[in-house]
C-alpha cells in the first residue's frame, strides 16, 4: 500500500507535468490583438473643435493634468529645492525649473491648464514603458523613442533631441578614446532598461561584458568603485554626472546617432485621447520657440558646471 | 501483483486528470488568458532568452559553489568560538554573538551593495575591485551568520553528558569537540544547512545590483528588450530546475536520519 501510494504520488506528478507542458507547449497562434496601432493619433482633434479642451479629455483627475516622472528627479531636466516634508527628492517638479519642469508647465498651459491644475505623481522609468494602465497622464521622464516602446505606451512626437555619451574619470586610458572603435576594449557600464545600454549592446559591442545596473546613479557607483572604464548615458544627464556626482569626471564625448536620431517623447497611456492633442501642443511649442529657449536655457548654458540646487 | 495497489494508482491517474484537465481548460478559457499567455509565455521570447540566460546561470553557480565552500568551514568556526565554555573564552563568544547578530540583521543586498560599491570605491592599493568578487565576499558573510547558528544548534543538541564522558576518559576540550560533539552535531544539521544553501543560490540574484550580470539581471535586460515578461518564467524556470534536486535531497536525507534513528531505537 505505501509503495502504491508513493507510485500515485509520482505518477499524479507526471499526469501535472505533462499538462503543464502540453500547455505552455501548446502552438500559441499568436492571438494578434493587433497592438492598437496609432489610430486615434491622427484622427482625434478634428472632429470637434475643442476636442482638446480640458472639460472634454478623458483625465486621471476631473480637470488635473496628472504628469508622472522619475523620483529623484534630476538636473538638467528639473530644478528647484524640494520642500523638505514632502516626496520629491534632488529637485522638486513643481518648481517649474528645469528643461522637462519647463517643458511641463509650457505643455501644459498650451493644453489649457493653469499651474494649479497641474498634478505630480512619482513613476520609475521602467514602469512607464511597460505595458499596461498607467498613474499619469502624461510622463515626461527623458523616455527616447523607440518602436518597441511605441508598441506599449504612446509616444509623442520628440521634445527633445537626444544623443548619447560616455563618462569616465579624466586622465584614466579611456578618457584618450577618439572614436566609437576605441571604445570596444573597455569595461562600459549602463543602466537596465535604457536606449544607452541598447546602444552599447548594438553599437559599441565591447569585447568586455558590460556591467548593468538599476539605475544611472548605480552605474556612477560602479565607476566610483573602479568595477567599469566608463558609463553610456544621455548626454544632458552626463553633464551632470561630471558636474554633480563625480569628482574629476570627464565627458569622453558624444556618440553619434546609431540608426535613426534619438529624440525624448512624451508617454502616454496605450490609444490616449490626450496623444493628439499632446502632438499638437508640442508642434505649438516648437513652432514659436519655446523648446529653443528651453534648450538654451537649461542645456546648453550647463557647459561642465550645472547649477545643482544647494 | 496488480492488486488493490494497482487498482488505486489507476482511480489516481483518472482523478487527477479530470482535476488538472479541468483546471487547465478553465484557465485557458479564461477572458485574459490571451493576454497572460502573450505576456508570460511568449514561445518566441523564449526560445530567444533561454540560450542567453542558461550562459548567464553560470554566474550564479559560479558565485554560491565558490561562497558555500567558504560557508561551510567559516560558520564552523563562529559556532564553535560561540560554545567555547569558560570565562578566558568571553571576548571570542562576544565577537561571534556580534557577528552573527550583525549579519543576520543586516539585509543582503546592503551589505552587497556596501562592500561591492563602497570597499573599491576606497582606492586602497592591493584591494580586489572585481565586482564578483564583493558578491562572493558578500554572501559569504552574511549565509555565514545563518549557518553558525545552524551548526550551533546541532552542537547544543549533543547531550553535555558526552562531553563529560569525553573528558573523563582524558579527551582534552578540543578533543572532545574534534571528536565528539562536531561530528554528531554537523550529522543532526545537514538537512537545515541544505536548506539554508538553497537560499543562498537564490540569493545570488542579489549580486545584480552591483552591475554582475547573472542570470536576473539578464532577465531584466530581455524583459525590457520585449517589454514581454518570459524571460522572467525562463529564469524562475532555471532556479526550480537547480534547487528542487537539492530539496529532495534534503528530504532524502531527513528521512534516512529517521529510519537511522528507529532501527537504533527498535535494537536498543
């Protein structure tokens, strides 16, 4: 009896296996629920005049434009000191400083909300590419384009136009690089997740593993720790990382485009409504300069030095 | 020979098929199964991620095969300087209780993060910088901690009388524990210091924070790459195919150490 109850255990294992098997195995015709392809993007605004008028957008909060972003939110791209009570860390979005802080209140005062009516709420990058509903509206958190992205959350047309870089310590071997070539030989770092990773991967190819970290501030750690030769990241965000988190950090220098440009979007949630008017806002914000202002203001003025908050 | 027992073994083998086959169609049938399967079982992403991540497995195999052997002698040692008797033997028993607080207190991944960052960061000449090597470091310290209490609880399990016994047949201390009490002891822990062993593979996942790409990591780097999510089944896939060998040692091993224990009783 005890063996037989000892063979029906195994054997009731092997009947769950098998099923489990021939259901994963199963040929999974992909179930093409076709990734809702950009239909409303082009057709949303022209219907009724003010199709994007606040009182008629399908929003997180009646009348609020909720806009999401990574918490620390840092220089260049936000500014101001955070209230120390309160939630955000480095920089306070609310200050309306910064490139993307800037950006956030110009969008949304084109959209037709004043500041009050502007609410935070704190998103970690890899959440907002992810599929699936999100917290915010809008997020304006340096997301590149990508069509893989593109797939799981709206993107908007660019705000920002991007490029990547690399950081090293000054006088170190690789601080001498002249080229991408001259990069394969290093220890690279970069954060899970991001277009810098994507681009040492597919562009740089480095004879050494790179290190992958969390987040940007890790991959600084590791080159802190001496664990890498250098770190690939934006070239806006490297300028602060020589400025702000490292001492005697270098920008090796920028790299050039691999494929198409890269350009920052803002994600929205998969087929928003807010998608087109978000296109148009932006166009706006473009067509009369704003964004060139921005640009001026907080990035290209940043030279080796940004301006951290005290 | 195909008696009541054969007959059971085949109302068995029907029962659970109805169950499981059941169970199976009600889930697959469900309204979101096209979407989880899409998500979590993508056989595309699968068979792209598997090659990638059974490389990268070797990392971790590498990092617990290499801290388990340095485990094993060095929880030892903070066990025994925890039972030394005597008061000439309070500071060593101090250190040890400190250390084994210490460690079992401090969560894993800070103390990763705490020697894998900050010790290189130091720039002292002669120092290891390899961020593996902090991982091994690492885990080291901290399974050490938890396997001292182990082996400690086997050596407080052998009766004092054995000692006494020992030593009234002129054992000196050291002998008594060299030959007495550790080898029994360690006999009685076996079973937990598995268990404690699988934990430490798992928690070699841990070392990713530090930039080493093992196997998570490179879970995270295909999920982010699909935004699909099966690259994590293959990895969860990958430690079940590791540690359930091991638990069925465990319980092979504990089952033994019964049957040991009845026969002795039954002859006794």
């Amino acid at each position: 009896m005890r063996r037989g109850l000892r063979l029906t255990t195994f054997l009731t294992a092997v009947v769950f296996v098998a099923a489990a098997c021939s259901a994963t195995a199963s040929p999974t015709p992909a179930p093409t629920t076709a990734p809702a392809t950009a239909a409303p993007v082009t057709a949303a605004p022209t219907a009724t005049p003010d199709a994007c008028a606040p009182a008629n957008l399908a929003l997180k909060a009646a009348g609020k434009l909720t806009i999401g972003t990574d918490n620390p939110a840092f220089p260049p791209w936000f500014g101001g000191e955070p209230p120390a009570n309160g939630v955000w860390q480095v920089s306070d979005p609310l200050s309306g400083l910064g490139y993307e802080g800037a950006f956030a209140y110009a969008l949304a005062a084109k959209l037709g909300f004043t500041k009050e009516n502007v609410v935070w709420v704190a998103v970690p990058f890899n959440n907002v590419i992810q599929p699936g509903p999100k917290d915010f509206d809008i997020d304006i958190n340096q997301v590149s384009y990508s069509a893989e992205r593109a797939a799981n959350v709206d993107l908007s047309e660019g705000y920002f136009d991007n490029s990547q870089a690399v950081v090293a310590f000054a006088g170190s071997p690789i601080a001498g690089a002249k080229s991408v070539e001259d990069l394969k030989g290093y220890k690279l770092g970069a954060a899970v997740g991001t277009t810098s990773l994507a681009y040492i991967q597919n562009a740089i190819k480095p004879t050494a593993e790179a290190s992958v970290y969390n987040t940007n501030d890790l991959a600084v750690a590791g080159l802190q720790a001496r664990q890498i030769d250098g770190i690939v990241v934006d070239l806006s965000t490297a300028f602060y990382m020589v400025g702000a988190q490292l001492d005697n950090g270098a920008i090796v220098g920028s790299l050039p485009a691999a494929g198409t440009p890269e350009y920052f979007s803002v994600a929205l949630n998969k087929g928003s409504t807010l998608t087109a008017c978000v296109n148009r806002a932006i166009a706006a914000l473009k067509t009369d300069g704003t964004l060139e202002k921005l640009r001026v203001e907080w990035i290209a003025s940043q030279g080796n030095a940004p301006a951290l908050a005290p | 020979m195909l008696g009541a027992g054969g007959r059971s073994v085949l109302i068995a083998l029907a029962s659970s098929a109805v169950v499981f086959g059941s169970l199976g169609w009600l889930v697959v049938n469900s309204p979101g199964w096209p979407l989880l399967e899409r998500s979590f079982l993508d056989a595309q992403v699968f068979r792209e991620s598997w090659p990638r991540q059974f490389a990268a497995i070797w990392r971790n195999i590498q990092l617990f095969l290499i801290a388990e052997l340095l485990i094993l002698p060095f929880g030892l040692v903070i066990a025994i300087l925890r039972s030394l008797p005597g008061p000439v033997a309070f500071p060593l028993r101090l250190l040890a209780t400190i250390y084994t607080d210490l460690f079992r207190a401090i969560p894993g991944v800070l103390v990763i993060g705490l020697l894998g960052f900050g010790i290189p960061a130091l720039g002292l000449p002669g120092v290891p910088r390899e961020a593996f090597f902090w991982g091994v470091v690492a885990l080291t310290l901290v399974y050490s901690a938890y396997v001292a209490e182990v082996y400690r609880a086997g050596i407080q399990s052998v009766h004092p009388s054995q000692v006494a016994a020992a030593r009234s047949l002129g054992l000196t201390q050291f002998q008594a524990l060299r030959y007495v009490v550790v080898p029994q002891a360690v006999r009685r822990v076996i079973p937990p210091l598995l268990n404690d062993f699988i934990g430490l593979q798992k928690d070699t996942a841990l070392v990713s924070f530090i930039g080493v790409v093992e196997v998570f990591r490179q879970a995270q780097i295909d999920q982010s790459a699909n935004f699909n999510f099966t690259p994590y089944l293959v990895t969860a896939l990958l430690f079940v195919l590791m540690t359930i060998p091991l638990a069925r040692l465990t319980d092979w091993l504990v089952e033994r150490d019964r049957r040991r224990q009845l026969a002795t009783r039954a002859f006794g």
